[in-house]
C-alpha cells in the first residue's frame, strides 16, 4: 500500500530518550509530508493536466483530490448519453493519465467521485484501487506512519438532477434553510439512469454515515469531505446563502474535541471563496479549506499545497495558495 514519503531532517545535537517499551523513531518524530489539495477539477478538462505537472514541479509527497472528478460537456455526451461519456472519459482519459504520472512519479493519490459523476461508472475506478491511487469515500487509508485520511463524498440535496451522492443532511436539518433544493432527479447505480426522489424522511442520512465513519477512526486524521462544514466561509453561494452540511460541521467539532483531526479539506462550492473572500477557516481550531474552483477551458486552476509538521505529523500549514483568497 502507497504511503507519503517523509522528508527527515536529523539534528544529531539532539538526544531522545525513550523509553523501552515504547516504539519510537527519529524518522516519525521529525517528518514532514507536502501535499497538493485540490477538488472539483470537473470544472476545466484541463484541470487534471494541470494538477499532474504543478503535484511534479512543486515535489510533492501526495495529492488528494476532495471529489468532482469528469469534466462537464464531455466531447462524446452527444453522440451516446452521460453515462457512456462519462466511462468513456475515465478509461480513455483519467486512468491513462494518472498511469502515466505514477509511472514517473512515486506520489500517493487520494481521490473520488462527488455528486456530479455517475456512480455506475465507480467501478471503473475501483479496478485501480489501492494501486494507482486510493478511493476515498467511507474509507481510512494511512497518509504516513502516524496519519491516517478519512474520506466522505454525499453532499445534502441539491438544486441540480444528479441523485446518486446526495442524501438528507440530519433528521432535523435535511438540507440548508432558504436553499433552492431539487428532490427528483436520476440516479445510476443499475447503469441506466432512473428516475428517484430523496426522501427528506429516511433514516439514511449523511449524519448515520458519519456515525458509521467514526467507528473506524482510531489516530490522527485528516478528513476530506466533498460538501463543506455549515456557515463557514467554506460554504458560500453566489447570492451569500450558507449550503454547507451541519453534519460535517457537527463531525470536525466531535473529533476536534478528540483531539483526533488534524485538517479537514472540502469542495463542492466553486464560488465559495471569491463570495466570502476566504478559502480557509478555523473550527475549534481545525484548520477547514475549500480553495474553490474556476470553470471552463483556460481557467485558473485552484490548489494548496499543505505540509504535516510537528512531532509526529501532529500540525499542519498552508505552504502556498494559488486560489486567489485570503487564507485564515
């Protein structure tokens, strides 16, 4: 299983003493990891390109993708349907790009689909699960030694036609007060698209997966989750309403307290940082980051490049931005 190369810096004026029954090494006391962290390249066709060449030239250790991944008006959408178009890209495009770039470079790639990919195409992902990269979704994989990553995709309702990662947030608070939602549309998941309706009274919500989530989480972690936390800067539409998942936010307060999560990385909302002027946010002192996303061919790709510092991975910082917002 891939995990993130440490950069160690030994400082032999130091000594560390350690006690004989407890495992310690230099190497895990002082790494540091640098990561690329971006989300919903879906936005540009070039966005993958770009993620690929900028992960190469700044020398990063891993990259984590926060969900979003086929470009909107595929070439082929026309001539068959969305879900053909969209395999089409993953096979002939994605994997054949990431395989190149893993063929070159030994760098860890965390990534997965969000609600604007079809969920019957996952399959074609998860042939190179764990080898080219590793999904994400209701999943713990091991960023170093002393690190784990945590991912979530769902998003609560939408106002958009694409059903198969959307699901009430909590019993209470399905989906964000004054929000224009959509409860019809199409799911995939027999491979043809069908009619579906979310059921704002189910029993399965995002709040149920994340109590399942917590149960397999047992170190210091970073979460990636595709929606972002409620009335952050994070969450932001074009007319200032607040979208985000009070799930979420409810997850980063009850593991903060644990002194468990380390960052916790969104997406989802493209505009959100250019509305509220912010791509990052503190929850209990969580560092919480949506870097946004710009659309169409030629725009600029949005990204952070994160490094774990501190005794064990314990902190992290915000190297550089190129996200065009304020960092908090």
């Amino acid at each position: 299983m891939c995990q993130s190369r440490k950069r160690v810096n030994v400082y032999y004026s130091f000594l560390f003493l350690v006690p004989k029954d407890t495992f310690c090494s230099i190497e895990n006391i002082l790494n540091t990891v640098k990561i690329l962290y971006t989300t919903d390249i879906h936005a540009s066709p070039d966005h993958l390109f770009s993620m690929l060449s900028i992960a190469k030239n700044e020398g990063v250790d891993s990259i984590i993708v926060g969900g979003d991944l086929i470009p909107h008006h595929l070439p082929d959408e026309r001539q068959s349907n969305i879900l053909k178009a969209q395999a089409k890209y993953l096979k002939d495009i994605f994997v054949p790009a990431i395989m190149n770039f893993r063929e070159q470079k030994d760098i860890c790639i965390y990534l997965d689909m969000a609600n604007d990919d079809y969920i019957c195409n996952r399959d074609i992902l998860q042939e190179h699960n764990n080898d080219l990269f590793h999904l994400l979704h209701m999943e713990k994989h091991h960023l170093t030694d002393t690190v784990d990553i945590v991912g979530y995709m769902v998003v609560p309702p939408t106002p958009f036609n694409r059903k198969d990662w959307e699901k009430p947030d909590t019993p209470e608070f399905p989906f964000s007060p004054g929000n224009q939602v959509q409860l019809s549309g199409h799911i995939s998941s027999n491979g043809i698209l069908e009619k579906a309706v979310i059921d704002l009274n189910s029993s399965d919500t995002i709040e149920r997966d994340h109590h399942q989530l917590s149960e397999i989480i047992d170190k210091p972690f970073i979460f990636v989750s595709h929606t972002p936390p409620y009335r952050t800067p994070l969450d932001v539409i074009y007319n200032g309403l607040h979208v985000g998942s009070l799930s979420v936010r409810h997850f980063i307060e009850k593991w903060s307290k644990a002194g468990k999560i380390i960052a916790s990385l969104h997406g989802h909302i493209h505009e959100s940082p250019g509305r509220s002027g912010e791509i990052s946010t503190k929850i209990n002192n969580v560092l919480c980051i949506n870097p946004g996303q710009e659309s169409g061919r030629s725009s600029k790709f949005r990204y952070v490049i994160l490094q774990l510092t501190g005794a064990f991975s314990s902190g992290i910082e915000i190297l550089k931005t190129e996200a065009g917002a304020c960092v908090k």
